[in-house]
C-alpha cells in the first residue's frame, strides 16, 4: 500500500509541473495556433475534461478518501472473520442444565436444545362390591384389584434452527393390567346364580381387559416461526376438552373424567394420534389479561393400531378443533370459557370391505381393570359429531372446572329396507342419529396455600390449560417441610342410553342401552416437590344399566380405592 501511495503521489506532482509548463509555453507563444490536439497526450492522460481542471487539493483529497474506504474495508473484512470465529466457537460449546430436573443440552448460541423426558406412574387400585346380586344379573361381580404400570414415558424433546422443535417419546405402560388371554370372541362366561348363561366376550358383552397402550406415544415435529403460530406434524396429541389441555403429568385426579376418554377415543383425540395440527394463541389480545387459542387436527388412528389398512380398506379419518378465551387473570387467579368440536369423516374401513362401526365405552375412572361398565356395543355408522362446552378457573388455592357433552352418531339402515322405511334404499343409508349426554364438575383446594399454574400458550395439548401447583417448600425431614397439599373432589355423570324403550322393527331399528355410570369422586394430593407425587382417590361408582324389558337388571354400586406414585421431569 505505501510503495502505492508513493507513485500515485509522484504521479499528481508530475501533472502539477506539467500544468505549468504549458501555461508558460501559452504565454509565450500566444499567437501560434497550429498545435494540433494530438501535440498535447498529457490532457488526454487527465481523468478530468479539460474546462474543468482539479487543484493539487482536490486530487489529494480525492486519494484520501479512497485510501479511507480500503482500510474500512479492511476493517470490515476483519470484523466479519472474528464474529464467524465467534458463533463457530459458540455453536461447538455446548451448554447444559436441570431444567424441573429434566437434564438439558443446548448449542452455545442456543438455537439448539435437546432435553430428556422421563415419566412414571404405578397405580394401585382395590375394588370393593357386593358379593350378591338380583338374579339374572349379567354384570361383572368381581372386578380385578391390583397394580399396573400406568405410564412409563421415556423421550426427548428440544429445537433445531430456533423455529422447529421436536418430541419423541416411548411408552412402556399401559392400560388395563395387560392382556386377558382367556376371553375371546368365543368364550362364554360364567353362569351368574339364579341365571341364564350370559353373553360372550364379544362386542356389545363386557369387554375385556387388554387393548393396552401403543409403544410409539409421541413423535411430532413442530414449526414455530410464525408469531403466535405452531404447526405440528407426526405422532400428536391434539389440544382438546378441559382436561386434555393438562398433561397427564399435571392431573388433578388419576384419570380424566369418562366423556373425556369417550371423546378421546371416538373423535380422534388423545395420544398416539397419526395427524397433523395446527394451533394459534395470543395474549392481551382484546384486553389486558385476556388469552384467546384455538387450535384445529386432522387425525387418523393410533399407532400400534393396524385397522383400515390393507387391500379395500381405509383409514378412519376426524376432524376436531378447541377455541378458549381466558376473558379475566390478575396473573395469578384465571377464569376462561371453552368450546370442543368434533366429526368423525370416516369411522374405516377394513381390510376387504365392510364398513367399521362407531362405539362408545368407558371404565370407572381407574385403569387397574379394563373393563368398560358402560358401552353402546358396535353401531353401524360412518359419520358421527359432537360439542363441548366447559367453564373453568382458580381463585388463588382454589380451582373450579365443569364441562358438558353431546355425541351423536348417523346410524345405518342395515337390514331394513325401502318397503318398511323410504329411507333405506341402500344399507348403508342413514336411519336415524342416536346421540349420549355426558357432565361434570371438579374442584380443589390447595391446603399449603401454592396456585395450580396457568399455561397460556404451548406447543402440544397444554396450551391454554392449566397445571399442577409448584411446591414452595419441598419436603424434606431434615428442613421440617412437607411440600404441598390438595384436597379434591369431582362428579361426573355420563348417560349411554338412547331410546331405551324403543324395539326393532321392521321399520325401525332397536333402542340403546349402553348404561348410565355416574363417579363421585374423593382425593388428595400431595405433591412432595416438582417431580414426585402421590394420588389418593377414593370413586364412588353408580351404575344403571339392563335391557329394554329388565332396565336395572345389571345396576350396581360400588367403591374404588386408587393410589398413584408418580415421577414426572
């Protein structure tokens, strides 16, 4: 650069004193006009016309200005290699840390995060019932007291680029105590005494214990680089009803309440869940304090499931959505009002032909048995819908939920024809829309005096929902503290008759009488600290169900006790 600056300055001074000597040579020899243009190459070597000459001045300033822009240029250059050095130094140092115990990695710029997921919960149940029973009751008298493995989640969660994120989680639980090898569509149970033998294990029976979980719980990939937006795609578990915006981490009681489970399992909700999702919450979006979310899926069936698939079969196929508004919070009581819907596109169908059917069943509210005390048997339907409403919020330690429930199915024709009933020209054409009702109201008081937390806005089914409450004092014997303390309790009444009165025709088809279970349900929590706690529920179960001449034929109450120990990061 400097032997540069010599000639380039050697160069102007040699211009200068060429300048000059042509205004003297002018004056001299004024009256001499035949010099030709091409007599004169040093105003051709000039980067300027000749009416509009440069000082020695302007040209110095002129090479300054150009030796300022390369060295900022060079100055730039440097800078850019330092901080290129920096982010690579940055993305190679790694950064780790417990997060709610939940070991987590992340990139030193922290566009890159990889958590550990591990969830835990054994549960043990004893039922107590009545040894006797009316004759010709077909109920089940003895359900199974015991232990199962609930859940066992093991996964990983994080993002990748800052705007995806990522979850893969496993489950080595399950539901129902495991498989009930000894009933099959053919075997016949037991006589009841002063009766007739009963029904098979078969749809429409009581149905066994044994569907258990699938392996694959979760695997979705979500995109988050629109404000405000999430788009998930995989293995989901769509945002849907009042409890299915808490994680099963987070329940109040140890399991959701039965129209829950009822909506889960029909209209395609729940974990497992093949589907695509997407979702949108802001808040403070029509005043200060308000949150307002909704969020829409596209499901099919549950991993581990290989029903509709094969040669002339098709996958069932639903469509639900979930809007909220938390209309008042102070930041730390929350009041919100909800609404679920839901349809059922394609109930499937199997492999070679045959239309599948919708059905809904459900157990009293514990796991430790399977069996489905309540249950509308297979109904011929390809389409079916339902609503939701719920109210819930807290009032510092206390908290309040309610919600109601319509299901409805389209029925087919089935067997019936024109002659008996116009609307039957085809089997498959629908006869009538059998629907089932389902409520329930909960509450808790937090006794230590901790808030259950609200969750605004989530990736997954936890958005707009609330949570379990943060112990301020973990136990501990050595600090005399003994974490936190909830007292609960929860009705919940769902009624699967339809008709009951009503009989087969050759122009109509019969009543259904799927039972009527209603749950007073009585608990206590504690929560040892952030990852460990303890479920006390004690349900008080009422069942009303028989046939169409014998209504209460199959009616019973009886008592629950369930414990749960839990770990959850």
């Amino acid at each position: 650069m400097k032997m540069g600056k010599v000639a380039l300055m050697s160069g102007v001074a040699a211009i200068a004193m060429t300048m000059g000597t042509q205004a003297a040579d002018k004056a001299a020899h004024k009256a001499d006009n035949t010099i030709s243009a091409a007599d004169h190459p040093l105003v051709l070597a000039q980067n300027f016309s000749q009416s509009a000459t440069m000082s020695n001045a302007e040209l110095a300033a002129r090479v300054q200005a150009l030796e300022d822009a390369r060295a900022a240029q060079a100055d730039r250059a440097a800078s850019d290699r330092t901080r290129l050095s920096t982010l690579e130094q940055g993305y190679n140092s790694a950064v780790w840390a417990f997060d709610n115990g939940r070991p987590t990695f992340a990139s030193g710029d922290g566009r890159f995060t990889l958590a550990l997921r591990a969830r835990m919960q054994a549960d043990f149940a004893g039922f107590s019932q009545d040894s006797t029973h009316p004759a010709g009751f077909a109920g089940p008298s003895d359900l199974s007291s015991g232990a199962v493995m609930r859940r066992a989640y093991l996964g990983i969660e994080g993002k990748v680029y800052n705007d995806f994120a990522y979850e893969f989680r496993l489950n080595l639980g399950g539901s129902d105590g495991g498989t009930n090898a000894t009933c099959t569509s053919t075997t016949t149970l037991a006589t009841p005494s002063g009766g007739t033998a009963t029904s098979t294990c078969a749809i429409g029976a009581i149905a066994p214990a044994g569907e258990g979980d699938p392996l694959l719980n979760k695997m979705v990939i979500t995109y988050t680089g629109i404000p405000n937006w999430h788009f998930n795609v995989g293995v989901i578990e769509p945002s849907f009803m009042m409890e299915g915006t808490t994680s099963s981490a987070n329940l109040v009681y140890m399991e959701r309440p039965d129209l829950e489970n009822i909506a889960a399992d029909s209209f395609g909700a729940g974990d497992s869940r093949r589907g695509i999702e997407v979702g949108w919450n802001k808040t403070d979006a029509l005043w200060a304090g308000d949150n307002i979310a909704f969020d829409v899926a596209f499901t099919g069936g549950k991993t581990g499931s290989a029903a509709g698939h094969g040669n002339g079969g098709d996958e069932q196929t639903q469509i639900l959505g979930r809007a909220v508004d938390r209309f008042w919070s102070d930041g730390i009581s929350n009041l919100q009002v909800g609404v679920s819907l839901a349809s059922v596109l394609n109930s499937g169908t199997n492999a070679g032909g045959g239309s599948t059917a919708l059905r809904f069943r459900e157990r009293p509210e514990i796991r430790v048995d399977g069996t489905r005390l309540i249950d509308t048997g297979n109904i011929a339907a390809k389409t079916g819908d339902m609503i939701a409403f719920d109210i819930e919020g807290n009032w510092q330690n206390f908290y309040l939920g309610a919600e109601w429930a319509r299901f409805s199915m389209d029925r087919q024709c089935g067997t019936i024809q024109v002659a008996s009933n116009a609307a039957c020209g085809a089997s498959s054409n629908v006869i009538d829309h059998p629907y089932f009702t389902g409520w329930t109201i909960e509450g808790s008081w937090i006794i230590t005096g901790e808030t259950r937390t609200y969750t605004p806005a989530g990736l997954a089914e936890t958005q707009a929902g609330f949570g379990a409450p943060v112990p301020s004092r973990p136990f501990s014997l050595a600090g005399e503290s003994w974490g936190t303390w909830e007292l609960t309790a929860r009705y919940s009444d769902t009624d699967l008759n339809w008709h009951t009165n009503q009989t087969a025709t050759t122009a109509q088809l019969a009543g259904i009488l799927g039972g009527r279970q209603r749950i007073m349900a009585l608990g206590v929590n504690w929560y040892l600290n952030r990852n460990v706690r303890v479920i006390l529920d004690d349900n008080i179960v009422q069942i009303s169900k028989g046939t169409a001449a014998l209504p209460d034929r199959d009616s019973q109450d009886f008592n629950v006790v369930g414990l749960r120990v839990q770990f959850a990061n």
